[in-house]
C-alpha cells in the first residue's frame, strides 16, 4: 500500500475525492491479486493441519464415578471428588452429604459421569475433598490407579470395570478414610467425533483461520501471523495425542 500512501501525498489537495477514491481501489485490488497465490498457500497448510489433527487416533475414558463409603470422621462433612491426570482436574462432582447406609455405613453417593480425552498420564488420581467458601477445596484423602493396570483391565473388556479405590488420608497417608467405587470404561475414537479441539485440556489450539474469506487486504501481515500460530500449536496438539497413545499401548 506504499504507492496508495505516496499518491496521496502527492496529490494536490483539489484533487477530487472521487478520483481518489479511484486510486485507492485500485491500489486495493493489484494488492489482493498479489495476495491471492499466498492466501492459497496458506488456505492448503492450514487444512493439512486441521485435518491430521482432527483424525487423529485417541482413546476416550468414559468415567462414572459413583459413591464412597466413609469413615465416621467424615460423615458430618459435605465431600466431593475430583478426578485428575497430570495434576489437571478433568472431572468433578457437586458437593454431597453422606447417609446412613443399609449397612451402617456412610455413604455418599456422587453420581458424575464423564468423558475424559486420555492426553497422557501414568496414573488416575481421585481426590477426596471438603469444600470451603473461599479458596480452592481441602483435600482429605487420595486414591489412585496407576495406567498399567486400568488398561490391562479395560483394554478388549465390552464391558465397564468397576473399582474399589481405598482413599488414604491426606494427613496419615497409611491410614484409609473411605471406599471410592469408580466404574470406567474405554472406547477408540478420533478428535473429531469427540467434539475436535474443544475436547482438548493440556494443549489450547485457537480457532483455525480461514484465509480466503475472514481476512481484507489490509490484514495480510495478521493473516500470516494467525495461520503460522494455528499450525504450531496443532502440530503441538497432535505430537502430544500422538505420544498418549503410544503410552497406552505400552501398557497393553
């Protein structure tokens, strides 16, 4: 847009607008026919990245977890649970009171269900909590399955296993507080089917570009920018389902 800045410049101001106008016009579209050839470039990269990243094998946990049994030092406290990998929290219950049971236990049933994109990880933690006003949650008690074992059980089983995870206390780790009952099942799918990006929780990949339609002429420095960005962290996103699903059948 040099030569439009330069006319202007030298252009008496008697000029009439309309030929200046003119001016501009055309200045606007010699710089959109030059675009054009690296737009389609761009166009093409873009869709690669989309579409390698969209049918991208993964595996889908569907997790439900379902109730704990408590001790009596918790069963005045209103307890939730929160399932993690990776330190990151990818499901939550709402908070629950426990209730005497059939047999005299504590019960606190959760009910929350879920489907988790497995992004990698080793282990499944489950955290029980107290929650506060303010501030995150207390944890009081943890318990986990570690991936060896979760996929020897749910890899080729049609069926949803179900696990009894002791809780040990966050204070006196040797000591178990509750009994968390965990049914999860496994399913093969690709990043698209399971809602494509929006799915995704250790790696962000910001709304893909679309080159030949959401740009001007005026935004070609913007556009690059956007579509080099897209591609990076797609190619980030992918890399690392890509290393998740080698870890899961490593434990097969």
């Amino acid at each position: 847009f040099r030569s439009l800045k330069f006319l202007l410049e030298r252009s008496p101001r008697s000029q009439p607008k309309a030929q200046i106008m003119a001016a501009q016009a055309v200045v606007l579209r010699r710089a959109r026919e030059r675009q054009e050839p690296q737009k389609k470039i761009l166009e093409c990269m873009v869709n690669a990245d989309e579409l390698a990243l969209n049918y991208q094998q993964v595996h889908v946990l569907e997790v439900a977890i379902l109730s704990a049994d408590v001790t009596e030092e918790l069963a005045s406290k209103s307890l939730k649970i929160k399932f993690q990998m990776n330190d990151l929290t990818l499901l939550k219950s709402n908070q629950c009171k426990p209730h005497a049971s059939e047999t005299g236990h504590a019960l606190v049933n959760f009910d929350t269900r879920g489907d988790i994109l497995f992004e990698g990880g080793h282990v499944l933690c489950f955290h029980l909590c107290e929650p506060r006003f303010f501030g995150a949650s207390r944890v009081l008690a943890s318990g986990l399955i570690s991936l060896p074992e979760a996929v020897k059980c749910l890899e080729g089983s049609p069926e949803a296993v179900v696990w009894n995870v002791e809780m040990c206390s966050a204070t006196a780790p040797e000591r178990v507080v509750a009994t968390l009952a965990v049914k999860v099942h496994v399913r093969r799918s690709t990043l698209q089917a399971e809602g494509g990006t929006d799915s995704l929780k250790m790696t962000s990949v910001p709304r893909r570009p679309h080159p030949r339609q959401s740009y001007s002429a005026y935004d070609f420095a913007n556009l690059r920018e956007d579509c080099a960005e897209y591609s990076s962290r797609a190619a980030m996103a992918r890399k690392r389902l890509v290393a998740a699903d080698m870890t899961w059948r490593a434990c097969c």
